[in-house]
C-alpha cells in the first residue's frame, strides 16, 4: 500500500505546497496532477524500485511507441484510472485521481513513462486496464 502511494505521488509536487489557507475536498487532495521538472519538461520520477526494473527489464522500449499512441492510450487509461478512483473500485491500488489533459503537450518521456505506470500496475498488482494493449498486459 505505501508503495503504490509513493508511485502515486511521483506526478506532481506535493500538494502541500498550495496555500494551507484553502479548504480542499477529499477528492481535490487525492488528485495528481503533472508538473515540470527544472529543465521544463515534464517527467514523472517514480520512487519504488520496481518500477526501474520494470522500466528496464520488462516493458518495451520507448522507441516502440509513439507520442501519438501513448497520448490516446494515456487518455483512456487516465479516464478508466478516474473512473476506478471515483467508484471505489480496486480501492487497495488506486488511492488517487490523475489530472491528465490531452490537449497539453507533454513529450514522449512522460507519456511513455505515465504509460508504464499503468503497465507496471498491472504487473505488480494485477490490475487489469482495458487500455493497455495486449502485448503490455501481463499474463498469469
């Protein structure tokens, strides 16, 4: 469980860098929200260790991806993500909401990288997500 909090935690700042003075809903504390490093750009810095592992033994190469694809296999992933949060479903896994807006631009590195966190997901946990494709879903 403190796992999958720290995965989750890997796409913004925390959010106890906004004003204390606000009163926030529930929902509003447990969404995730990207931000950009020091150069600009905007990343995703996962904490757990299998996640390298992950990363580098298991999941294919991000040279096997396009933006494209990723952004419109993000886009679903985020909504079913969001969905499982807001119903309560798979509540041991999913602890947060994910802000994600296909419009913005935000590279290949981090639409692969949000990508494989749905895969690692998926092979850490079990999860199973109805966007990930066939060939990033693991077997058991």
């Amino acid at each position: 469980m403190k796992t999958l909090i720290l995965i989750l935690c890997i796409f913004c700042l925390p959010l106890s860098c906004s004003s204390q003075n606000k009163t926030k809903t529930d929902k509003e504390k447990s969404e995730i929200k990207p931000s950009k490093n020091d150069d600009g750009e905007w990343d995703i810095n996962v904490l757990d260790t299998q996640y390298d592992y992950f990363l580098s033994a298991i999941a294919k190469p991000m040279n096997q991806y396009s933006e494209s694809y990723l952004k419109s296999k993000n886009t679903l992933l985020v909504s079913e993500w969001n969905s499982y949060f807001s119903s309560g479903k798979y509540r041991n896994v999913i602890e947060s909401s994910i802000s994600y807006d296909p419009k913005e631009n935000y590279g290949l590195k981090f639409e692969y990288k949000l990508y494989q966190v749905f895969a690692y997901v998926n092979w850490k946990y079990g999860l199973r997500m109805n966007g990930l494709s066939g060939s990033d879903v693991t077997r058991y």
